[in-house]
C-alpha cells in the first residue's frame, strides 16, 4: 500500500547504499495553458527541516509559503523552469524533464542519488535517480520539492498577472478555467501562452488567418 505520509525511508534506503548526498526533484505546471513549467530540487538536512511537510497538494497555501520559506534557509534548493518556446519545440513531458534536470544542476553539491516523483526518470538523470510514483506524497525530499516548486510558480503566475490583466493567472496560475478560456476569446493570445495545447493553438491559429 503506498503510504499517504511522506517519510524518509526512501532516503534512508539510499544512504544504506552508500548514497549520502541525496535530493527530491518535482515539477509543476505540466497541465496550464500559460507559463512556463517549473521544476525544484530539495537536499533536505535530516535532523533540520520544516514541521507539517506533505505532498504541496495537501498543506494550505499559507503553509505552503511558510514551508518553502524555512526550506530556502535549511535545505539546499534550486528552481528551474522550461520556457514557453521550449514547451512549444519539445512537447510539455520532455520540457518537465528538462526542467527538473536543470534543478538538480542548480544544487549547491551534486548529489549522489536523485528521487525522481512519477514513473519517468529524466535522460541527464539515468543511472543516479528512482522514480517514485505519487513521490510527493511518499518521500519527504520529494514533498519538498513539490512545495518550493508550486509556490514559485504561483508567484511567477501572480507576476505576470500585473502585466497580462484579464486572464485571472493570480488565480487559476495558467490553466484553462472558464475565466481564462473567455479572456484567450476575448483579449487573445500572449507571448505567455503555450501554441501547442489545443485551446491556445486554435485561437491563435484562427487569429493568425485573419490577421493574414
């Protein structure tokens, strides 16, 4: 049965091996309509880290700003994204990859085994990582990861909300809600939205035809 709580048996299992530099990798953002995916690394230190640590999905919003502030303060962490363009050339599952790849090269030491969450391991990761499915909910590392990686997406979202008003991104982060749909109708396509998912693709194609 796989377990509902996050904890470090799996971490540990890695240490048993020889493996002491260990890290969680998550990303987020594969389904919206706009932005870009976004992708966290977390090396936690066992004897120091956050209370009520859980799958990003299960703590509030203001436990998860408060968790992923204390991270940036007693974990290694890094955060990497995939662009738009690169969504748009290399599909939105090999840019999640390449993001989380670059997360994990942005750790301040290398580690030495990665736990990867879902049941791809990156390319530039094979041969020193494990997929775990529902990770985020399994592994502490990996629950990390996915806490630090929401929360600064959802701040680049509400960023770029200010500049892109209409859209409602302080709220539905990119994806296609009702809200979102009507202003992609009404307002149009931004250098911010994906081509390569149907919904922005066809109005922006349409666009595109009259516009020619």
């Amino acid at each position: 049965m796989i377990k509902t709580v996050p904890d470090f048996s799996f971490e540990q299992t890695a240490f048993a091996k020889g493996k002491f530099v260990v890290a969680g990798v998550d990303e987020v953002g594969r389904g919206p309509l706009a932005g870009p995916v976004v992708a966290a690394a977390v090396r936690l230190d066992p004897a120091n880290f956050p209370a009520e640590m859980n799958d990003s999905k299960k703590v509030s919003h203001k436990q998860r700003v408060r968790i992923a502030a204390e991270l940036w303060l007693v974990a290694d962490v890094s955060v990497a994204q995939a662009s738009i363009e690169e969504i748009d050339t290399i599909n939105i599952l090999h840019a999640s990859m390449l993001a989380m790849e670059r997360a994990v090269a942005g750790l301040r030491r290398a580690p030495d085994h990665v736990l990867v969450d879902g049941n791809r391991i990156p390319p530039g990761l094979l041969g020193r990582a494990s997929a775990i499915v529902k990770g985020d909910a399994r592994s502490l590392s990996i629950a990390a990861a996915s806490i630090v990686a929401k929360v600064w997406r959802d701040e680049l979202m509400v960023g770029l909300a200010q500049h892109y008003p209409g859209y409602g991104w302080d709220r539905n982060v990119g994806y296609g809600t009702s809200e979102h749909l009507k202003a992609l109708q009404n307002l149009g396509v931004t250098p911010h939205h994906r081509r390569s998912f149907k919904p922005v693709h066809n109005i922006w194609y349409q666009d595109k035809i009259v516009s020619d």
